[in-house]
C-alpha cells in the first residue's frame, strides 16, 4: 500500500487531505524556518515558499520512520506590496499587516515539495509476483502554486474582533480562507486550495512525476457531497 506522509503540522492541509479522501500520515519536521532562509539568503517570496517547503520534506524524509514512504512538505508565504509575509505571530503585527491589506489585494505562494523515500530496486520475485512493494522512483521534487487574494474593506473594530479569536497569528499572511477570515476575502484568482496550503491538483502532478497514481491514495473516505449541501 503506497503511503504518503505529511511533513507538516497544519490543521487546513490534513483536513484538506482528508476530505480529498487522500490516505494521509503526518510527520512534523523540526525545519527552524528562520536559519533556513538566513543560510540561502533567499528573500523572494515564491522561492522562499518552495525553499521551506523542501527544508521540510527533506528532513522527514531523512527519519526512519519515512522509510518506503512519500514525503510531502509545503510552506505557504503571502506577498503583499513585494514583502513576503509569513505568521505574524503577534496581535501587533497581524493588526498592522491587516489594515494595509483591507481593500487591497495580494499573492499567496504555496510551495510543495515531493520525495520518494520507496526502495528503487525492490525485490523482482516479489514485484513479478504482484505481492511487494512498488518500486520508488528516487524522485524529489518540487513545484509552487500562487493565487490572487483579493481583500473586502475591512474595519478596525472587525480586525481587532477577528485577532481576537487567535486564527491569523498562526497562518501566512495573517489570514484564512476556510475559517472566520473568509469573510473578508471577496475572491481568489487561482487555485483556492493554495490558498489553504496545499493544492490537490499540484500534489496529483508531483506524484504522476514519481509515477504514482493520486487515485492509489484514495480511500473511499471523501467528504460526503450531500453532506455538505446539507449543512
């Protein structure tokens, strides 16, 4: 059975997983973020998103517990008025961030990042026998998403309400699209998963590049569409 570990400890993009139905595990990387980019000097937001993003899969991929695994990474950064923004961490700065943002628009970068931790010469009786594993294609990889985030007019007394509630201190950019912070976006050019942190159709391309069939991670467990008109 193929599995695929996540590299990362975000709620959005194992939820997004599962209700993709995508067959998930998660493996939180110890990447300190900050001596990354300090070490390559990389200041671009796009390619710092791919840059952290590999930073993570790559070092998940190097515990054993990563062992005949696929390993996916992902970092997202929010570029407004040519500054990469990542967590602000701080009510201060999330406020300061937001209220330039109101009325405005942005770019969100995702970076994903592939590696193939599957064994790239198996055993042959086993393969001609069906019963073994797949053989891995050494594949390591990466690829970025970018979508455009275009804000409402937001006012002061609704940025203080939505700190308050602690959801953007934590998230790139210093907000959501799939919790409260969705209120204030107005629309998205591009692919709206990148937006919560992992595009499903970048990760189907990166897996058919290490000769993987999204489908093989499926597992019948799909967000139920009736459900969700239901609610």
């Amino acid at each position: 059975m193929t599995r695929l570990i996540l590299a990362s400890q975000s709620p959005a993009r194992t939820k997004l997983l599962s209700h993709a139905g995508i067959r998930h595990e998660i493996l939180v990387s110890d990447v300190d973020e900050d001596a990354v980019q300090a070490r390559y000097g990389v200041t671009d937001p796009h390619d710092t998103a791919l840059l952290l993003a590999r930073a993570k899969a790559e070092a998940v991929a190097s515990l054993p517990e990563a062992e005949g695994a696929l390993v996916l990474g992902c970092d997202s950064v929010f570029e407004f008025d040519g500054e990469a923004h990542g967590k602000p961490y701080t009510a201060d700065v999330a406020k300061e961030r937001m209220l330039r943002m109101s009325g405005a628009m942005g770019v969100l970068h995702t970076g994903h990042w592939l590696v193939d931790c599957r064994d790239t010469d198996p055993d042959d009786s086993e393969n001609t026998a069906g019963s073994g594993p797949a053989a891995g294609s050494g594949a390591t990889l990466g690829s970025v998403t970018s979508a455009e985030v275009h804000f409402m007019e937001m006012s002061g007394d609704e940025i203080d309400a939505y700190i308050a509630t602690g959801e953007p201190l934590q998230c790139a950019g210093s907000f959501t699209i799939d919790g409260y912070g969705g209120a204030f976006i107005r629309k998205v050019d591009g692919d709206p998963h990148t937006v919560v942190g992992l595009s499903i159709s970048t990760l189907r391309g990166l897996l058919a590049q290490a000769q993987v069939g999204i489908t093989e991670l499926w597992t019948g467990g799909a967000i139920d569409p009736a459900e969700v008109r239901a609610e």
